[in-house]
C-alpha cells in the first residue's frame, strides 16, 4: 500500500514538472510564431548581403543534443559553406545590392580566412557590386576579409589589431611533477612533439625550427594580401604588425592606409539607406548568407513545421531520392575509435560503407579539418575509403585548416589532395603516452596497493605503477609497426618510396605550400575547387553535389538553432555564467579531458594556440 502510495506521488510530481516545461517552451514557440509572423517578408529587392563576422565559423553546423540545447551550447554561428555559397549566389542575384562584412572577432582558423578570402576575391571579379566593411574593432582575421572592401569604415575609439602570427604551446611539466604524475612516452619521429608538453618545460629545438618555418610562412600569406588588397608594400604590412597598433586607435590606422574613415555605427547605417534608396527611418533589408545560400522563408512558424517534421523521420530507414551526386563528406574534429563529436571510427567508417554501396553516388570529395587522434580509427578509416576506391569511385580530399597526423593518414589514399595555402599538414608520426601516477597517489595521498596476478604483466600498463623496462619496450614497438603502416600507406598513396616519405616525416608540420612541394598534396585550393576539378573528371557540370553526413539535429535542437529558445537558453546561461572561461581556456580543459579516454597509441599534432 505504502509503496503504491509513492509511486503514485512521484509520477504526480513528475507529470507537474513534465507539464510545466511543455508550457514554457511552447509558450516561447509562440511568442516566436507570433512575432515572426510579422516580419517575415522573404528577401525583397534593395537587400543587403550581410556578414555578421562573430563566434566560431564552423566547417559544417555542428550536431548538437538537447543537453547541449539546455545548456545554450548550440552553435548559431556563421557556416563557411553558406558563407562561401551565399558569396556566389549574390554575384547574379538581382535582390542584393552589396555586401556588408560586420566584423566583430570571429574565430577561425587560417586556411578558413583563406577560403573565404578566396571567395570574396571571386565575388569582386565576377560581380560590380560594392562590398563595405565595419568594425568597432578590427582583429586580424576580420581585416584579412575586410581588407577586399571597396571602402573600410571604423568606429572613432576602435583599433586595428594586425600583429603577425605567433603559437602558443602551453607545458604542465611542472604542475606534473607539483602532483607527483609522470608521463611514459613512446614515439617516433622527432618532430613529433605532441609529447612535450608532458614530460619538458619547453619547446625542443625540432619544435622551434617546424613551428617557426610554418608560422612564417602563414604571415607571409596574410601579408601579402593586406598589401595588394589596400595598395601597400608588404615591408610596410610587416612593420605595422611589429608597432601594436591596436593600441594606437583608429586615427593612426587610417594615416596607416588600414582603414578608409572613422564613423559611428548609426551614420554607418546610413550610407546603407542611402546605397540602398531607403528612406532614414526604413529599417536596412539584410540577408543572412544561410538564407541566401538556402533561400528560405524565415518564418518562425515554417521553422517550427519543418522541425517537427524532421524530428518524426528521424531514425527512418528511407532516405529521400537524391539521383546521382558527388557526395562531400565532412571529417572534422579530432579522431576517436567510439565517442565524441568529431570523427568517430564506429560512425565515420559504415558512412563511408554505405557512400561506397549507394549507386546514387559517383564520387567521394573528404573535406578533411583534424588534427589527428587515434591511429586505430585512421587506419579503419583509411581501409573504409579504400572500399569506395574499390567500387571505381573517384576520391579526392579537401584539406581545410588541419590534415595533419592521423588527419593526413585517412587523406593520403586519395586519387587527388587539395590543400590551402595556410593548411598545417603531415605530422606523420606516431606516439603512446601512459601516465604514472604513483607519484600522486601512493607518493602524495599514502594509498599503497597488492598486486596478485596470474601472469606476468596481467595489470599492465597501470596508472599506479611505472612501466617495466619490457612492458616500455613492447610499447615501443608497437608504436613503431603503426608508424612502419602510416609510411606504408603514404607511399603507396602518393606514389612514393616508404624511405622517401621517411625523409618528410618524422612527425614534422608543413603548410599546404610546402606540402606541394614535396608531394604530399597535389595542388592548392579551397572545397569549391576540389568539387569543381571532380564535376570536370565526371564530365557533367550539372551533376549534383551533396553534403553528408545528413543532420541528425532532434527537434529541440532544430527549434534552438532557429532562435525560438533563446529566452530560455539565455536563463540557463545566466546561471552558469561564473562558470565560463574564454576559448583558448575552455579548449585546453576539454583537451586534457579527452587523455582520459583516449586511445593509447596516437597520430596527433601537438595541441597549440596559433594567433
């Protein structure tokens, strides 16, 4: 009786709070039906391109739980992809008038800001129409772009923070030794400095002279586009980024030839009205490049339609009649054998599979962005694509800011490998790191242990004990047969020597220019041009092109994305605000998060910040 009695309480409780969280969110769906309904007008003529330059671009939008959507971490930053498309739609599109670049600090990596540096350089040869930029402030990617404009406007109290690039390698060697852990490391290469942070309290030589040749060679990239784009010598780029001229405010900018007035935001806006022939007090018609990539209705209440239509045929069987198409599969993130949010063996390799068994499609385009992880999931990877190679489909990577390490392991196989110019490749080199902690916990906090083993080395590697001069051995070559396989399939891929690649490696980074040179990619370019050189093999420049793997976002996180739960992300941000912590902070705790799990032999670049 008494446990009916609890029972029946508990799911009272239950079907109160169930209840209450239906209403507040389809409270807020309303409110978002009922506002949009309003606005919502489609994109009308005298339209405005608009590049809101904020947050993270992201390769592809990112998936995202309904945990990720409570906790208000689902990305509604700017797409490269639409970004790119949307640039090349406007070009014929008689609806937009010009395009506005906002910058506002976003972040991406450097062959990023190459491929939309690319993509605003076509759109300024193929089309007349104007381009303007604004900032409060401008950072260094942000000018790069902005740098294409017809004209550069800044506010009167800004700055812009054009620096050069520099790396940043964080050591925990001595707040190791504080905890009493030691780290075992076995590699090869000795480039491979993905290990140094562990077991040194700075840079070994190698790792000076290969961060020093690319970083170099990166500035020399973005210096000489500034130069061309605002008419001056490269030297002079060069001695502006040595005078930390974000400090000396916009009025020393504009004597510098980096920017073309100072103004307000609001007489900004203004010019638009004007260039647009809107009257002052008509609000600017601007187009975001998802909308005009997609060309959409923005209707909250469309949003809402499609979402829970979407959230219905999740898991279905049957996928929709594509028709023969090259498939552009996205592998970014780090590589993991069976968790995560980047490229996972256990669900990049049946992707691949089904690609290779679908006769819809033609050929593969692997838009490549990682910096490697587990070389367990790079050579199932690696055997994956061999597959559709198999089924006489042509294959060709997309390298964006990193193919480097295990990313440059599941690429190499490919019929054709394009790589921006800023593009951190090779990195071929394997290492196993095992941490000792007995230091710590027997040393530090006097937990002692008994091992009883049938066997010898029954427990091996443990966390509480060093490893034996045989257990470090056997390790040892285990990581050198993966290597031995990692320049094996190098070389059969790039036609080369094993020895030849050997000469190369040795865990050593390249940017995509120098890779060229040595053959371990065959020419520079963006996405659009591997896709393009695909279309031109195929022999059909009409054929399709799709791009996997396909959303599998629920409903709520389709609602998220589409702004209908801000109200509510924004409470639960509120509460955990004094739990956040800048980027460069927040991607080093989820890096030595992931050491727990991860696979003890690895194909990794060392983890660095490059600004």
């Amino acid at each position: 009786m008494l446990k009916r009695f609890f029972v029946s309480l508990l799911g009272t409780v239950a079907g109160i709070w169930i209840s209450f969280f239906l209403i507040v969110f389809g409270g807020l769906m309303l409110v978002g039906i009922a506002a949009g309904s309003e606005t919502s007008e489609g994109i009308r003529d005298r339209s405005i391109l608009y590049f809101d330059l904020g947050g993270v671009i992201e390769e592809r939008t990112p998936e995202a739980s309904f945990s990720d959507v409570l906790q208000g971490k689902v990305s509604k930053g700017p797409v490269l992809r639409d970004l790119i498309a949307a640039l090349d739609k406007a070009v014929d599109d008689d609806r937009i008038e010009g395009v506005v670049l906002n910058c506002s600090g976003a972040s991406m990596g450097f062959a990023t800001c190459e491929e939309l540096a690319d993509a605003m350089a076509r759109f300024k040869s193929t089309s007349d129409k104007w381009v303007y930029a604004y900032a409060d402030s401008y950072e260094q990617g942000d000018y790069l772009l902005a740098s294409f404009a017809d004209s550069i406007y800044i506010n009167p109290l800004g700055g812009v923070n054009i620096h050069g690039v520099a790396s940043q390698i964080p050591f925990f060697k001595g707040l190791m030794d504080k905890v009493g852990v030691k780290m075992q490391i076995v590699k090869v290469g000795s480039f491979k400095s993905a290990v140094e942070p562990y077991i040194l309290t700075g840079a070994s030589e190698p790792s000076r002279l290969q961060t020093k040749t690319f970083i170099d060679s990166i500035w020399s990239y973005m210096s000489g586009v500034v130069a061309e784009n605002r008419g001056l010598s490269r030297d002079s780029v060069t001695r502006i980024a040595g005078q930390f001229y974000a400090a000396r405010g916009a009025e020393e900018a504009r004597k510098a030839g980096l920017v073309d007035a100072l103004i307000y935001r609001r007489v900004f806006e203004n010019r638009l009205r004007e260039l647009t022939g809107l009257d002052s007090d008509e609000d600017l018609r601007l187009v975001s490049p998802a909308e005009l990539a997609g060309d959409v209705e923005t209707d909250p209440a469309e949003i809402i339609r499609l979402a829970m239509q979407q959230s219905r045929n999740k898991g279905k069987a049957d996928k929709p009649a594509r028709g023969e198409h090259i498939a552009v599969l996205y592998a970014t993130g780090d590589i993991t054998d069976n968790d995560g949010n980047g490229i996972v063996g256990e669900r990049m390799v049946p992707e691949i599979i089904a690609l290779a068994d679908d006769d819809d499609v033609r050929a593969l385009v692997l838009r490549v962005n990682s910096g490697g992880g587990s070389a367990f999931a790079s050579e199932q990877i690696w055997e994956a694509l061999e597959y559709l190679k198999s089924k006489a489909k042509p294959f060709y990577v997309s390298m964006g800011d990193y193919a480097a390490s295990g990313g440059y392991y599941i690429s190499c196989g490919a019929d054709r490998i394009f790589a921006d110019f800023t593009t951190l490749t090779g990195s071929i080199g394997v290492f196993g790191m095992i941490p000792d902690a007995s230091g710590l916990i027997t040393g530090k906090l006097g937990v002692n242990f008994t091992t009883i083993e049938s066997n010898p080395n029954a427990l091996a590697p443990s966390l509480v004990s060093p490893l034996t001069p045989e257990q470090a051995a056997a390790l040892q070559i285990s990581v050198e047969q993966t290597y031995d396989l990692f320049t094996k399939r190098v070389a059969e891929g790039r036609d080369m020597t094993q020895d030849d690649v050997k000469e190369i490696a040795g865990g050593r980074v390249w940017v995509g220019a120098s890779a060229l040179r040595l053959g371990l990619v065959d020419e520079i370019g963006t996405l659009g041009d591997a896709v393009e050189a695909m279309k031109e093999r195929l022999g059909d420049d009409d054929v399709k092109v799709v791009y996997y793997p396909e959303a599998s976002d629920d409903f709520w996180t389709v609602m998220a994305r589409s702004g209908a739960l801000d109200g509510a992300s924004a409470a639960i941000g509120d509460c955990n605000a004094k739990l956040n912590v800048d980027a460069e902070t927040r991607e080093l705790l989820e890096y030595v998060a992931r050491l727990r799990t991860a696979a003890p032999v690895q194909a990794r670049m060392e983890l660095m910040y490059l600004k």
